[in-house]
C-alpha cells in the first residue's frame, strides 16, 4: 500500500508532481515504444516509415477505448477512494477488466481482418502497402493488451499509485528495445523480419506488461482484494460508461482528425506522409509532461471532488494549468530552433525532412492550446461530467474536415495550410472548453462548499 496516495489532504503542488512524475515517465516510456520502432524501420527507407505512420494512426483507435474504459474506472475509484469506500472500488476495477476483455478481443478481430484495404485507402502503395498490411495486421492483435495496460494503469491512479504503472512500462520498454533490431534486422539467429519484427516486438513487450499486473493484482493482492466471481455489474458499467464514453469518442473523433489529414496529404506523396508520420509523434513526445500533469490532475480533482473539498479541487485546477503551460511554451521553442535535426533523427531523405520542418514549426506553435485543452479535458474527468469534452472536440472536427476539403482547393494553398487550419479550429476548441469549465465550476462549487456543513 505504500506507493498509493491521499490525494486530500497535504501540499497541492507536491502531491501532484509526485503523483505526475511516474506518469510523465511511464508514457515517456510508451512513446518510446513507438519512437523506437520508428528508428529501427526508418532504416528501411521512406516507404517502411511510410508504412508504421499509417498504421500508427490506429493506436487513436486503441486511446479511445481505454479512455471509454480507463476514463470511467480511474474517477469513479479515485471518488471511492475519497469517500473511503473501498468495496465499491473493488467493483468498479472488476467491471473494467471483463469490459477490456471484451472491447480489445472485438477490435483486435475487426483490426485483423481490415488491414490492407485500412492501408491502401490512407495512401499506402508499392512496398508501403505490404509492409503496412503486415505491420497492421499484427499491430490489431496487440490492440488487446495495449488495453488492457492502459485500463490497469488508469485504475492504479485512481488509487493514487502511480509508481507501478510506471516500473511495468520500464521493464516492457527494455524488453522491446532489445526484440526490435533482433527481429527487424535477424540478428542472434532469427529471421530478419522487416517492418514485422517491429510489430512483433511491441507485441510480446506489451503481453510482458499485461502478465506483470495480473501477477499483482490476482496473486499479490495488491491495493484491492477481488474476491468473489467476474460478473457484469450492469449500474457500475452505466456509472463507468457515463463518465468514459464521451471522452473516449473525443479520442475517436482525433483518429477521425487524423485520417482526414493523412488523406489530404496523401496526394503529396510518400515523403510527406513519412514527414506526417515523425512530425506527429515527436510532438506527441514534446505533450508528454502536459499529458501526465492533466492524468494526475483528474485523479486529483476526482479524490477531492470525492471527499468534498472545493478548495482544493479549483487550486489544484489551476497549478496543473501553469505547470502543463511551462513545458508546452519549451516545446514550442524546441521545435522552432531544431527542426531539422530532430525531423534528421528518423530520416535522411531531403523530402522527409523538408515536409517535416513545415509541419512541426507550425503545428508546434499550438502546444500551448492543446495543453490548455488536456488540463480542462482532465477537470471535467475528475468531476465525471466529460461529455463537455466530447462536444468541443466534435465542433474542432466538423470545422476542420470542412475547412480542408474547401479552402485549399478554393484558394490554391499547399501543404502548410492544412496545419494552419488545424491550429485554427484547435484554438477554438480550447476556447469553447475553457468557457464552459469555467461555467461549471461556478455552478459546481458552492454546492461542494454546502456539502461540508
């Protein structure tokens, strides 16, 4: 029990470092699961990187179900847990494991079974095509396991535990940098397996990953004792599905996002969605810190929404928001003084890194919104109201898939505009979230401050 946290009581800042800390690097760890791969494959040429981007894109598939899951169970325990109500956390943690099984089985089978005609209608061709389909196909297997981690992960912090999530992380993080140039190159004896090897590497890491927590929680009991049989609890799965699905659908309308950009891009050839392919995951790096921070910060806010302290709910809101600020301004400047060198990391090709440089210089510059948009996003979570953040992502998608299929034809513009417009609706996004945050906490308060008396 020693690595849960009281998140009511004590220094507001320094329990949500501690607790962000072990987020910040349990997801550092996970991107680099995907940034690994992508180093090893951009050693096969434009076409492989080509080939994991579009891929890639589907782990939006994967955050949308385990934040319809994970979102649900992670406030509903951390409330539990402020209430002191431990027998009801235990319930929600069961109802999140048999919802995993059965969401990650259905993707995984759905996922398989699309694979090539998924690739070739997002731009791949020639050898881009193939090694997707293959890469694809084993990625879908491993959409299973993937949930399951995050879903086990979210549960620990609504316990306030963060530090396991991200000793597991660490551990599968080496054993896939180990199997990723021995499967992809053949070395130590095995075959060489291409773009494949990268796939199957990430698989047995993330099987590692899912084994080490049923170790702790079916033999170790740790935190929760869960006893009694695996049944469907059909009120704590409305009560979860409430709170989950409409951040969870925010994630599928990013996905939704992202498949329009790839094919708008498309047309530009396979340089420009290799570029896409990097530029996108090393922002999604430089959005770690505020990504863990907002994590953290729901698991907060929803302990103390739990035990009814308003104060520290609003405080805690607004040092996560000039915390995640700091390190979304730094990545900014980061990709505005190295550009190239970063973009030089994964590929060679001038191309490559010609597209790569427009993208990240302008897409950078709309860290600050999408860091603003993670904090509000996780305050909402925190209170289980979410269907908030679920609206505003799908006005930011209505306007952009709108904007990109009219005005850069009508207008004639390049590449640059799409990134341009997404920055755009994005800062509209932020300021309709804000807003209506902003309304809820006034109404939302002073009803918690009656509560304590």
């Amino acid at each position: 029990m020693a690595n849960r946290l009281n998140l009511t009581t004590g220094s507001i800042t320094g329990q949500l470092m501690r607790l962000a800390s072990p987020i910040l690097f349990g997801m550092l760890f996970f991107t680099l699961y995907l940034l690994i791969d992508l180093f090893f494959v951009g050693c096969l040429g434009p076409d492989a990187v080509a080939a994991l981007s579009i891929s890639g894109n589907a782990f939006f598939v994967h955050l949308g179900l385990s934040f319809i899951i994970g979102t649900g169970a992670m406030s509903l325990i951390a409330q539990a847990y402020g209430a002191k109500k431990f027998d009801h956390a235990v319930q929600v943690f069961k109802q999140s494991l048999i919802l995993s099984v059965i969401a990650g089985c259905t993707a995984a089978m759905i996922g398989y079974l699309i694979a090539g005609p998924y690739i070739h209608f997002f731009g791949g061709k020639g050898m881009a095509l193939i090694w997707g389909t293959q890469y694809f196909r084993i990625y879908s297997i491993s959409l299973l396991f993937l949930l399951l981690l995050h879903v086990f992960s979210s549960c620990y912090r609504g316990m306030g535990d963060t530090k396991t999530p991200m000793l597991i992380m660490l551990q599968s993080l080496v054993l896939n940098i180990i199997l990723d140039p021995v499967l992809i190159f053949g070395l130590a004896g095995f075959p060489a397996l291409g773009v494949q090897g990268a796939a199957f590497a990430s698989l047995i890491s993330q099987i590692y990953g899912v084994v080490l927590y049923g170790y702790l929680v079916f033999i170790k009991k740790q935190h929760l004792h869960l006893k009694g049989p695996f049944k469907i609890d059909f009120s704590i799965l409305k009560q979860s599905l409430a709170i989950g699905l409409p951040s969870g659908l925010a994630y599928f309308l990013l996905t939704a996002n992202l498949l329009i950009t790839y094919r708008v891009v498309s047309p530009y050839g396979t340089e420009a969605l290799a570029a896409l392919g990097i530029g996108f995951r090393i922002v999604q790096s430089i959005y770690l810190p505020s990504v863990a921070i907002s994590e953290a910060l729901a698991a907060m806010v929803g302990q103390n929404y739990g035990a009814r302290e308003q104060g520290r709910v609003k405080t805690a809101f607004w040092i996560g928001w000039r915390t995640s600020s700091i390190f979304m301004l730094s990545g900014t400047i980061i990709c505005w003084m190295f550009p190239s060198a970063l973009i030089h990391l994964f590929s060679q090709d001038p191309n490559v890194i010609h597209y790569g440089v427009l993208y990240l210089k302008i897409v950078s510059l709309s860290n600050l919104i999408v860091g603003t948009i993670l904090v509000v996003s996780a305050a909402f979570q925190g209170i289980g109201k979410t269907y908030p953040t679920l609206v505003c992502a799908l006005a930011d998608n209505l306007l952009f898939a709108l904007a990109i299929f009219t005005l850069p034809a009508f207008f004639g513009w390049g590449i640059s505009s799409v990134w341009w417009l997404k920055l755009s609706t994005g800062a509209m996004e932020m300021v309709l979230c804000a807003f209506w945050l902003k309304f809820q906490m006034e109404k939302m308060l002073p009803l918690l401050s009656k509560a304590n008396y």
